[in-house]
C-alpha cells in the first residue's frame, strides 16, 4: 500500500513533466528558443544528429577528427570512439529526432527520481532547474552531457546499493561514460571515496580507475585527437575557471590564469574554516544522498576548474539536490539552512544567466563572485567525507600543545 508521501511525490511528478514537457513541445512548434536564452539550431537536436553524422563518416573511412562532411554544420568529432559503433548497430542521423525525444524524455526523468518532489519546495526548485535557459539549451541540442549524466547517475544508484554485486558494477557506467568523453572520470573517483570502506570494492574500484588510465596509454592518439579536436575558443591552454575572469583582463595572460589557480585553493581553504568553524550533522543522510552530492560536485568542480565550462553541464548540480533536501527539510542547522538558501539563489542565478539583466550577470557571475557557491558546497563535501572532524581534532591538538 502507497503511503500520502509516495502519492504526492508521483502527483508532483506527473504534473512537473507534463508541464516541461508541453513547454518544450510548444517552443518546438514555435521555433521561440530565443524567450529562454537558447540560440536555436537549423535542427533540433543538432548534438545528436553531430554524434550519428560523425558514426556514419567514421564508418565510411573519414577521419572524423579532421573531416566530417556527414554533419549538417561541418563539425569534426569531438567524443572517444565508442560513439562510433552506432553507426555498426544500425542507427543513422534519420534517427536523430526520436533518439534525441528519447535522450530528453529519460533526463527527465532522471532528474525527477533525484528530485523526489513530494512538496512544493521540491517541485518548484526542480521545475525553475528544468525550464531553465541551461537546460533547456541541453535539452534542445539533445547534447551528449545528458547520456552521461544518466549513466553517472545510474552509477550513484548501484554504487550505493546494499549488494556488493551492485556497488562493484557500478564502475561499468562510469566507464562507459569516461570512454566518451573524459571529465566523468571525476565522478568515479567521488564513487572511490563512497565506497572505500568496502575493501572489496575498493580493490575493485582501484583496478578499474587503473584500466582506465592503461587504456588511455594504450590509445594515447584518441585521447590526444579528442583533446585537440574539443572546442578552445580561448586558448588550448586556457582553465575553465579563467572564462570567470574574462571581463577583468584583455584577453587571457598568466595573469588570469594565476587568478584561477589561487581563487580554487582560497575556496578550499574558505570551505575548510566554514566547516570547522559552523559543524554540518549528516548522520541522518542516505547513502545515496551522500554519495551523489559528492559525485554531482567532483564533476562541477572539474567542469568549472579544468575545462572550459558549458552551461548544459550545470545540470550536474541536480545531483547535489537530495542532499540539500535532507539539511533544508531536517532542520539540523537553522545556519545551514541559510547557508543553503543563499547558496541555492547563486545556483539558479547560473543556471538563468542567459536572460538577466548584462550588469547583474556581470557583478554576480563573470567577475569571480560564481565561486562563491563553492566555498558552502565543498565545505559540505567535506562535512560528508568526515574530514571536518579529523580537522577539528588536529586542532585541538595544536591548541593544546600552544
């Protein structure tokens, strides 16, 4: 028998997705991208339709990496191998439009099941997330980050079953993921940290990071074309966290890049004295909860420090949901609360970007003020691996001893 909770959370749900889903409909027929800030294509889902056009050339003996003349825009490849065996599996870009329906529909879905909207807070958080201009700039696309963010989160799920099988197999996502494109690899080393109680895993999850890195020395060319061939519109040398800093120098210098590097290590240090100085209690969280927060921000903090950030890949901040749901509905900490809210106001700033006001993006977003969401979201991280009380006995060790 279905509990009230259960049937809220599947009415919220049904009437979330109906409503996103006859939203996307109708700026479909409308061809009215530009109301959410999203540049439309000639085609909807152009990302799609880019990975089959690149596995058919590829099947034809082009060198996708240099030459795609199977894509409608021209545009080389820029995924691992694996994509290619779709073209060997019978799909070709006349499936595009259906295949992209279907990508959509399950992300979806995916972010509902994190979301668990059982309330109208839930609800209203996931729906602003789901309409807005960096989604719906995924969505519209059917962009390749959306299969990864399903397999990542397919991958928090079995890891953070009780079956030793389950959490073992859990690499196999994450795997696949990484073998696409390589920023998932994050993601499995958030999993390591989950599961390294577990020696068996741990040993399992050791040897599977280590295949992956063998496989990289053994097809060191495809890394090295995917690498080459991603889009660098700044620089191939340029950080992801320098694009913060672009309106405060001309142009990229070791200046800016120096910036980047010290504002990430004063974020962690900001993130240490916050979690010493205000303790977070997570003993009431899931597993579950834990461990995709800590993977949901493994791969933002490697999308915003070591790559050129794009806006559909903030939908890795829905992984970070289920864990803020626990901190603001249990009310351990009034502070934290706080925290939170504010910390929630910069996430949705971000993902609406697109269609605020130049000078209030400005101020809040591009001049560096985007890392202040990290300082709260690593100090939780930290609340959650345990270190914060390894750090607070270290210095009540160093007092003492003064």
């Amino acid at each position: 028998m279905m509990t009230r909770h259960y049937v809220k959370t599947i009415v919220w749900t049904v009437i979330i997705f109906a409503c996103v889903a006859g939203l996307f409909r109708s700026l479909e027929r409308t061809n009215s991208w530009h109301i959410f800030g999203v540049p439309p294509m000639q085609l909807l889902f152009a990302d799609t339709i880019g990975v089959l056009a690149a596995s058919d050339c590829q099947a034809k003996g082009f060198n996708v990496y240099r030459d795609n003349p199977c894509d409608p825009w021209g545009r080389i490849q820029v995924l691992g191998t694996a994509t290619s065996y779709l073209a060997r599996l019978g799909f070709d870009m006349a499936d595009g439009y259906w295949l992209g329906w279907t990508l959509v529909v399950l992300f979806w879905g995916a972010a509902l099941l994190l979301a668990q909207p059982s309330n109208p807070l839930r609800a209203g958080l996931i729906f602003v997330f789901l309409i807005s201009p960096a989604v719906m700039l995924g969505c519209e696309r059917a962009n390749i980050d959306l299969f990864l963010f399903l397999l990542i989160t397919l991958a928090v799920l079995l890891a953070t079953r009780p079956s030793l099988m389950a959490q073992g197999t859990a690499v196999i996502p994450i795997w696949l993921a990484a073998i696409i494109k390589l920023y998932p690899v994050a993601a499995g080393g958030a999993l390591l940290v989950c599961l390294w109680k577990r020696v068996v895993n741990r040993w399992v999850w050791l040897a599977c990071l280590l295949g992956f890195g063998g496989w990289a020395l053994l097809n060191f060319s495809e890394v090295k074309a995917i690498t080459m061939a991603a889009p660098k519109p700044y620089g191939a040398l340029t950080f992801g966290g320098e694009l913060l800093f672009r309106y405060l120098a001309d142009g990229f210098s070791e200046a800016t890049r120096l910036a980047t590097v010290i504002t990430f290590f004063l974020v962690v240090l900001s993130s240490i004295f916050l979690i010493t100085l205000r303790p977070l209690d997570v003993r009431g969280a899931t597993p579950f909860q834990k461990a995709s927060y800590l993977v949901g921000l493994a791969v933002l903090l490697f999308c915003f420090v070591a790559t050129t950030n794009y806006d559909y890949r903030n939908i890795y901040f829905i992984l970070l949901l289920p864990f803020f749901f626990f901190v603001l509905e249990t009310r351990t900490d009034r502070g934290w609360c706080v925290i939170q809210g504010a910390t929630l106001l910069l996430i949705l700033f971000s993902f609406w970007r697109e269609v605020l006001p130049w000078t209030l993006t400005y101020y809040l977003l591009e001049s560096g003020f985007a890392w202040l969401m990290f300082v709260p979201l690593v100090a939780m991280a930290i609340a959650i691996t345990g270190f914060d009380d390894l750090l607070r006995k270290e210095i009540r060790t160093l007092t003492w001893q003064t």
